[in-house]
C-alpha cells in the first residue's frame, strides 16, 4: 500500500505506535476489535502483545477519533475463541455505511489441521493440535463474521506466527 500510494502522491504507510501519532480523525463513525494475547493458559506467551494492543487502541481512539465505546480491547484471558468472536460481531453489528471495521490480533497463529485456514489462537488452548484447532478462531470464520457488516472498509491486522 505504501508503495502505490505514493506513486499517487498519497502516503499509506504505518504508524509509529511508540509515541502518539497526530490526530488525523475520520473515524467518528468507526468501530473495532483489538486483540493481544501476551499470556496464554497453556501455551508460551508473547512478550510485548498487550502493549502493542493498547498501543493499537490509542492510535484507534486517540488519532483516528473512534469512540472509545466503539472499540473492544481484549487482552489475555478475555481474549479466548468466544470472546474474539462475539466482540467481532457486535462490532460488525455496530458499524455503519461508509464506516470502517478495524481488526487487530497480536498473539499466536497456527495452521488448520487440514492447511487451509490460519488459526488465530484463544488465550485458553492448550498445546495439542486437538486443542488448538477446538480453541482457536479460523481465519475464514473471522472474515465471515467481520463481512456480516456494512463497513466500507474491514482492514484486518494479524501479527501472529504462521
């Protein structure tokens, strides 16, 4: 996206989440999910997910103008299968036309069973390939949820292995 906006002079590149961005607003009518899962109940953790979350919702409420009720933060143990799941849909239930659907997870991935999907791992699997696939959100069904909406846009963000 970078490269393309700037080839029509627009600049799409991503923010510095270390400090707080300008205010560019627009997302009055927005709504999202972010997701960091730094402790898992049964798996190793990921160092830094929570912080890199909570930086995602500044960015979200703070330079992009979301309310902050429009933006779901699930951290660790609210962030298992049912949880992800539910919030995305009540965002997407939320979010009108000409709005944007954010997703954000920060947190492990694995492959489905079968290679077809990514899985986005729950904050309660365990580290058993039965486990991961029952506790894990597949990719596909977390499009398809997201897609239930009427957003104009639905940018996805994973920073997960796999």
């Amino acid at each position: 996206l970078a490269l393309i906006g700037r080839a029509f002079g627009e600049d799409y590149s991503w923010p510095d989440l270390s400090r707080p961005a300008r205010v560019v607003g627009g997302g009055e009518r927005d709504a999202a999910v972010v997701v960091g899962i730094e402790v898992y109940d049964k798996v190793p953790g990921v160092p830094g997910a929570r912080a890199n979350a909570k930086q995602w919702y500044q960015y979200l409420t703070q330079t992009r103008g979301v309310a902050p009720q429009n933006v779901k933060l699930l951290t660790d143990e609210d962030a298992a299968k049912e949880q992800i799941l539910d919030e995305a849909g009540r965002a997407a239930s939320r979010v009108g036309e000409g709005a944007i659907l954010w997703f954000v997870f920060v947190g492990h991935g694995a492959p489905s069973v079968d290679g077809k999907d990514g899985l986005l791992v729950g904050s309660d699997a365990r580290q058993t390939a039965e486990s991961l696939q029952r506790r894990s959100v597949r990719r596909g069904e977390l499009l398809k949820v997201l897609a239930a909406s009427k957003a104009a846009a639905i940018p996805v963000v994973l920073d997960a292995c796999f």
